[in-house]
C-alpha cells in the first residue's frame, strides 16, 4: 500500500442501525468506564458553540481517546432544543475514528442511534448494574422521546424488570408509544399519571427530558431508589444530590465542567458531596450500592470516549460482516 494512502471504513445511519445491539452498547460503555477508573482514557473538553434564538441550541465537538482500543476519535454533534421545522432535538451526528497510534483516520459513521443508545440505553444501564438495589422490579421512565424509548428497550433486556411505568407531559406522543410498544416488552408497560406518581413507585427512576424545570422532588423518592438522571439537574431538584445517600458522576472532570459549574444549577451543588466516579466504582476502587436501603442518583452529561468505545466496536464488527463502504481519503 502507498505510504500515503489513507482508506477508511463509512457506515451509514442504517447500517449502524442494523448492526448494533443494545448488548454491544452496554458491554463497550462497562469497559470506558473501566478503562476510565484504571486511568486509560482522556477525556479533553468539549468544543460548545451556542447558536440560534437565545443561543439556546448548540453545535460542539466531543473528543476523547481510549489507550486500552489504540482509538482516538470526536463527535461532531448538536442539541437542539430550540429546534425548527419539527427536527428531533438530538439528530444527524457523525463520529470519526483514528488509531491512536499514528494518528490515522479509520472509520467515519453515522452517530445518531450510537448517541440515544449509549446514554439512556448505555451508561444508564451500566449505572443501574453497579447502583440499582439487587432484584429492582419496576423502572419509571420521565420522557418517551428517542433517548426514553431507548431505555424502555435497554433495560427490558438487561434487567429482570415486571412494570416499566412512563409519564410525559404530551400525553397523545404518550399514548401512541405505549400502544406501538406493547407486547413487545417481557415487562409490563404501563403509564404514570404524574411525575410524583412515577417516582413513588419507581426502584429506578430514569429522568430523560429536555425540560430546564425541576419534575421530581427529592422527598417523593422512596427507600432504596436510583435516579439515573440523564439530563443532570436540569428535570430533577438539585437538592436531590444532598438528599441522597450517595451522588456518583459519570466523570469527575467532564461531570465538574458541565454540572457543577452549570450556569442554572451549579451554586446549587456541593463538590464535597459527590461519592465517587462510575469508573471508580466499576473498577472496585469503591463500593456501589452498599445495602437495599440507599437512595443514590447517578448524573452525567455524557462524554466523547463512549461514543469512541461503541464505534470502535461496531466497525469491529461491521468488518467481521463485510458492511459499509470503503472511501479513499488520499
């Protein structure tokens, strides 16, 4: 091959679709967070422009390198909750992959479906492995957009669950969800009337909307409860971290920029409180849940290393398969 010919592997938002399990995403975002607790990955900040009315949308790079894959690679994304024309809030990311080794450019995919999987449907479910209370049967979801709907599907398969319980506050996008849905969960679906409603009853409490007004309150949340709080403390009350026995982030520093120094909520948080990282945890350097009886919420706001993990594997496997295409580079 000519020294300077660069081949790299494309896989479209159908391909990638057709390719990943949920299985796939849990298994890659467990071993991040290991290779995080071990101190084998770097996670650099992410590059925010904020644009649109208000700037309250906001397009941005996530890089991050994972020694343990020879991977390096960046999400070029958005959020969009100001968004026009009835797009999706969270749409049409790409992440770009390359050896870490000789900095080359391998893989170029669609990022869309890796993005709602690897948050409600990945780290949730590898938080709620470490932090859920052992034999939790029912799982309450606030939210039924792509990343809710992710989740319902995630942790149906990885959990022993009998009632899986949404509420969102558009009620015909609800019921139309739930009608779509049923029958195809080995947990039973039902629908929560309110917010207070669903967290009363909830063993793990999943908070997946793009709503900037507090939902759950910290005194509905009963004994022994996990709040995996995707969206940080923007649905769910600050107070909640202190209320908790334990409040554990996704990553120290990444989790220290985007939700203790958050503009909104930030002065509402105290540093001190927080117990430990999931990779911490999920290496052992830390216990998860200690007893039945704790209430623990998780947060994080994502990061750019569990895209790589997933994307690393996905190609992985795409090759495995003879899927995608090849494209010349130089």
């Amino acid at each position: 091959m000519d020294e300077h010919q660069v081949d790299v592997l494309f896989l479209s938002r159908q391909e990638v679709e057709s390719l990943l399990t949920y299985a796939d995403v849990v298994r890659a975002v467990e071993d991040a967070f290991r290779a995080d607790g071990s101190g084998r990955m770097l996670v650099p900040s992410k590059e925010v422009m904020r644009v649109g009315p208000h700037r309250a949308n906001c397009i941005f790079a996530m890089p991050g390198c994972l020694e343990s894959l020879n991977a390096s690679g960046v999400k070029w994304t958005n959020f969009y909750p100001a968004q026009p024309d009835g797009y999706p809030t969270i749409w049409a990311h790409v992440l770009v992959l390359s050896r870490m080794d000789n900095g080359m450019p391998y893989a170029i995919l669609d990022a869309t479906a890796i993005t709602n999987m690897r948050t409600a449907g990945g780290h949730a479910v590898v938080a709620a492995k470490h932090l859920a209370r052992k034999g939790a049967k029912t799982l309450g979801v606030l939210g039924c957009g792509a990343q809710g709907r992710c989740a319902v599907r995630s942790f149906d398969e990885h959990f022993d669950l009998e009632r899986i319980i949404v509420y969102s506050a558009t009620p015909d996008k609800l019921e139309r969800y739930v009608r779509e849905t049923e029958g195809t969960l080995r947990a039973r679906l039902e629908i929560a009337q309110s917010p207070r409603d669903l967290a009363e009853c909830s063993d793990i409490l999943l908070t997946a909307t793009t709503c900037r007004t507090p939902l759950i309150r910290a005194e509905w949340l009963p004994e022994g409860c996990l709040v995996d709080a995707m969206f940080a403390f923007n649905d769910i009350e600050p107070q909640i971290s202190r209320f908790c026995d334990k409040w554990v982030v996704g990553h120290r520093e990444s989790d220290r920029i985007e939700i203790l120094e958050h503009p909104s909520f930030g002065h509402l948080l105290d540093p001190s409180d927080v117990y430990a990282s999931l990779g911490e945890i999920v290496c052992g350097k830390v216990p998860g849940r200690e007893n039945d009886r704790e209430r623990i919420v998780f947060s994080h706001m994502g990061m750019g290393t569990l895209d790589i993990a997933v994307g690393v594997h996905l190609v992985e496997k795409a090759r495995r398969l003879g899927a995608g295409r090849t494209l010349r580079l130089t």
